[in-house]
C-alpha cells in the first residue's frame, strides 16, 4: 500500500525542511526532490544490512531524475562511527569526483545517519544531505534534529556537528525487516516524547500496546509522526543545545549513558538502557518527592508490556554513578538530571544530592 507521505515541518533560524512520513514513499523518491532542482550527483551510503533491498532500489529510483548515482557500502555497527571510516568516506567520495553540488542519501540506522551526516558536513565544507532512517530508533529520533557524529575511542559522539538535512524521507514498511529486539528499543525514545511532552500520546500508546507490537500501519504511522512532531518542536526552540531546552530530549539519558559505558556498549541496546534510565528517573523524582508513585507505576508498566527492560540487575551503582559524573552533558561533575514532574511533564533538576541517586540504583542493579 503506497499512501500519500504526510509532512512534519522542522522550522530553524537559517533553513527549515520536512520530514516526509509515509509508507511506500521510498518507491517515489525522486517525486520528492522536485522542490530542490536540478541534482547531478548523489552518492547514497548505506550498511551491508540495507544496501541491497532499500539502498539499491532508491539508487535506481534517484537515477531517474539525477544523472550520475553511486552507492557506497559501509559495514554495519556502531564501530562504524569512527575516524577511520569517515576518512574511508572522504576518499572515496573524492574518487566520486564529488563537489558541493552532490547531494548525500544516508540509507540506514542512527549509525549510517550519524556517519554520512557527519561526512556530508565536512566534506567540501558541506554537502546537501537526505537522510532515509530504516530503524524506528533513526526515524523518530537520530534523523531529527541535525546532530551527526562520529565517536572516539571511548568517547561516544565526540567529533560531529550540526547539520541540518535538506529532507527526511522515512518509510514506516523498512521495520518489517528490522530485527524486533531494535524496533521495541526505537519504541523507548518514542514512549520517553509521551513522558516529556504528550500525555495524550502516553496514553495513545498505553491503549495500542498490541497494535504497536504487531506494527500496524497506522499505529506506526501516528507514532513516527508524533514523536517527530515533538523532537522538531523542541529542537526548533533550541537548534544548538544553548538554551537548556533541548535538554528534556535527555531524559533518562543520564542514568542509560552511564549504564551503556559501564557495561561495555554490548549489554543493553541504546533504547534499552533508556528504558532502565527512564525508570531510573522516575524512580528518583518519586524519592525526591516530585513525582506521585502512581506514575513510576505507570511509566513501568507502559516499558514492561512493550518487553522492555526495567532493572540492570550485576551492576555496581558506585561505578554507575561515577559513569554519571563524566557524562559529557553532566556539568563540573554535578549529578544533574532531567526528571519528570507528571506525565508530559519534565523539568531539569540540578545537583540531586548522590545518596538518592545511589538509593534508587540500589534498588535497580
Ligand atoms: N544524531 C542523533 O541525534 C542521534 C540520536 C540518537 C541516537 N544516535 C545514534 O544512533 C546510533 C544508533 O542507531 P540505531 O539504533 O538505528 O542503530 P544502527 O544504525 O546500528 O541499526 C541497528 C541495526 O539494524 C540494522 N538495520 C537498520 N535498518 C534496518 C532494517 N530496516 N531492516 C533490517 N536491519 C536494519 C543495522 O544494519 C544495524 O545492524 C548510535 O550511534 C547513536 O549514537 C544519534
Ligand atoms: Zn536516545
């Protein structure tokens, strides 16, 4: 079923673009970059896991409209985000005689998105940028916002920019072949919009539990574009992460950051460790007296039907909170988070005294 894309509008100072949300819509491709003229070049970099059933189509597809395409395969994983690659990509979009007019499609994942961008943003000073996320973790959140990076070793995002795309494309129908255990971590950024934002899109998951599990097209649909509706809308009102604003999008970020380094980056997928983080933050905002038990319940409850975890059960919370200290969002060592007040209600609360946060990830580990 092809199906008309409907738009979410990100507005920013300097330039604004769309996300076009819509299943099937990768088969259309080239209908969409009408707006922009006449392309010459577009180099489409995917990982081995997506080349050749998105990738490859839509470099058939691009090829109707622009004359000369190339498709670049990277290997899939996060080891991908490095120097190394990102010089690997350089190079070879050198032997691809490309130039500022060339255009990058960045096919796949938060990995592929994060590594094209951040090559589109550097390369000849910049080039113009697609991104097509095929993981429910890239369309609601790693395609939205402009952040691409590549990670040092043992420091994740550490060299990147901002660099808006000039259009998202996402086509809901590339889940089905994702691996179920990253689409029900993609499903914890969109459960943590309903917590930051939208109550009433809380309650829209807590009533599609089922439907969202089995990913129904039009439960899929919704979600996709609510939560893109929220990250734009926030990331709109704080492009650079100056304000403070864009720091609800970190909520249970703090306590997942830490618990993904702590535990060597292979225990927990992101989403995962959001879900626990998520809990975690509740949990605390319970302790410290600005949240109501009811809604830990019911946040907890929400996670454990989408068959996310809740607990890290093994780990040590002086090393948990220690990982927290060196967050590189954590100012001068504070132990600052982001916690919510109700459901679609968060606040920034800073210096949280260290016992209470040892308290709850006692109770978590
Ligand atoms: N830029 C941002 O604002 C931002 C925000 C959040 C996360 N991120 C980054 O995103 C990355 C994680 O992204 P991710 O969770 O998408 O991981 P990923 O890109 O590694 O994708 C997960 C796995 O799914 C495979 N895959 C992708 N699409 C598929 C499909 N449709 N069918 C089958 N397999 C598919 C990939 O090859 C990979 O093996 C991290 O590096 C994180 O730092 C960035
Ligand atoms: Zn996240």
């Amino acid at each position: 079923m092809v199906q008309e894309p409907e738009a979410v509008e990100v507005r920013l100072a300097e330039r604004s673009y769309r996300i076009l949300i819509g299943r099937g819509c990768l088969a259309e491709a080239a209908r969409f970059l009408e707006p922009f003229g006449n392309i010459c070049h577009a180099v489409v970099v995917a990982d081995g896991n997506v080349a050749e059933r998105y990738a490859r189509p839509l470099a058939k597809q691009l090829a109707q409209r622009v004359a000369r395409v190339n498709l670049v395969e990277v290997p899939p994983g996060e080891p991908t985000k490095s120097v190394a690659e990102a010089d690997r990509l350089w190079n070879t979009l050198l032997r691809l005689d490309t130039d500022r007019q060339s255009w990058v499609f960045a096919v796949g994942g938060g990995v592929v998105g994060d590594l094209a961008g951040f090559v589109a943003a550097t390369f000849a000073r910049g080039l113009s940028l697609v991104q097509v996320p095929t993981t429910l973790l890239a369309q609601v959140d790693s395609s939205v916002g402009g952040k691409v990076a590549v990670n040092l070793p043992g420091a994740k995002n550490m060299v990147g920019a901002f660099w808006q795309p000039r259009l998202v494309l996402i086509d809901p129908a590339t889940l089905q072949s994702l691996p179920v255990r990253e689409y029900r971590a993609g499903l914890a950024e969109v459960i943590k919009y309903g917590m930051i934002a939208d109550p009433e899109f809380f309650a829209y998951l807590e009533a599609h539990v089922p439907a969202l599990l089995a990913g129904e097209p039009a439960v899929l649909q919704h979600i996709i574009r609510r939560s893109c509706q929220i990250k734009a809308e926030i990331v709109g009102q704080d492009e650079r992460e100056t304000s403070g604003r864009r720091a609800v999008l970190n909520y249970g970020h703090t306590f997942a950051h830490a618990l993904e380094a702590i535990s060597g980056y292979d225990q927990f997928l992101h989403g995962e460790a959001v879900a626990i983080g998520m809990h975690c933050a509740a949990r605390l905002a319970a302790a410290l007296g600005l949240l109501d038990r009811a809604v830990v319940e019911r946040q907890a409850r929400l996670i454990a039907a989408i068959g996310l975890p809740l607990q890290a059960p093994g780990y040590d919370a002086s090393a948990w909170i220690q990982a927290m200290r060196h967050d590189k969002k954590v100012s001068a060592g504070k132990l600052r988070f982001v916690l919510p007040r109700g459901v679609g209600c968060v606040e920034l609360v800073d210096s949280v005294p260290e016992d209470s946060v040892r308290a709850v990830l006692t109770e978590i580990a």
